[in-house]
C-alpha cells in the first residue's frame, strides 16, 4: 500500500509539472470577437486576447499589440472566433493615388496550387488568342503590351467550377489595358513574391 501510494504521489507531481510546462508555452494573441468587413476600422469591442500554443510557424498578432489593432482597417472580412494576423490589417486601403483596383476572373488552371492571398506579388501577362493571334491584336485598342506588376488586394470565394474572383492593386497608366485584356479571358499571373500567411 506505501508504494502505491508513493507511486500515485509521483504521478500526480509529474502530471502537475507537465501541465505547468504547457502552460508556460502557451502566448498571448489578438482575437476577432466580432465580424468585421473588409474595410472597416477595427473597434476596441472586435478585438480581445486570448492564450494559445505558441508556433514560430504561424504569423499571429502578438496580444500586446492590442492597441496597436484598434483603429487599424480590416483588410479582409475578419471572421469572429478566429485569431488575427498581420496580413489582415491595413492602415490605409487600396487604391492610393495613382493606382487603380482591376478585378480579374480567373480559373482554376490559371491559379497557383497554392492559390492567391492579399499581398502576393504577380506579373500580368498577356496570352495569346486562337490560332496564335498574338495578346495586342487579341486585346484590341489599349492592349496590354507588356508583362505589368501588380499586386494582390483581395481574392473571392472559389464558385462552382474552381475560378476566382482577384482584385489586382497596378499603376492607373495601365488599369485600362488589363481590365479590356481579361475580358477576352486571355490573361494569365505569375507570382513574383508571396505575401504574408
């Protein structure tokens, strides 16, 4: 009955002690306790911290940033209950001066496999039509010319089929020229950079 005893008790303290480690492991974050739109400025109410396994890996805003979130704009719909990262906060929105927002309809085939997020970098590429006719002709009027940087605003939920909806930030020189290419469909991106995740 002593060794029992004696071995329960040493459980017991290894129990305490490991539960004790885990718990030192674990770091404080910014928590969405609200629904935010994308656009919206972010209240002292749509945020709050909470404790959770710290993981190098992943990109979270540190619970002392707190303050730092509030004021801030949503760059993406920031869903409640889930933990914020920096990607998804904004001070200011797109388009800036001297830019221009252009959405482009992608398929499935056209994405990465990893898909699109806010903040990748891509080159717009022109691509040629049937028969080999060639982007300029294929675009007509101000056709894209050139493989042109852009930035990656915001993409859509996939439909049916797999495509995606992606609002492109590019200089205002050549919002026109990508708008009137990707509606002959014969647009494709390639990505330069990744952004945050």
């Amino acid at each position: 009955m002593v060794v029992i005893g004696l071995l329960l008790m040493l459980t017991g303290a290894l129990s305490a002690a490991y539960l004790y480690a885990g718990i030192g492991d674990r770091a404080p974050v910014v928590l969405v306790t609200r629904d935010v739109p994308v656009g919206s400025p972010i209240t002292a109410s749509d945020v709050a911290t909470t404790q959770v396994d710290a993981d190098q890996s992943v990109a979270l805003v540190p619970g002392r940033q707190l303050r730092q979130v509030v004021g801030r704009v949503a760059a993406v719909d920031l869903r409640k209950g889930t933990l914020l990262a920096p990607s998804q906060v904004t001070t200011a929105l797109s388009p800036r001066p001297g830019q221009q927002v252009v959405p482009v309809a992608l398929k499935a085939s056209q994405l990465p496999a990893r898909g699109l997020v806010p903040g990748d970098q891509v080159l717009v590429i022109a691509t040629p039509g049937q028969q080999g006719q060639s982007p300029a002709n294929a675009a007509g009027g101000d056709q894209l010319t050139q493989d042109t940087a852009a930035t990656v605003d915001q993409v859509s939920s996939p439909d049916a089929e797999g495509s995606v909806r992606v609002d492109l930030v590019v200089e205002a020189r050549v919002g026109p020229a990508i708008a009137k290419q990707a509606s002959t469909g014969r647009l494709a991106v390639v990505v330069t950079s990744r952004g945050p995740r």
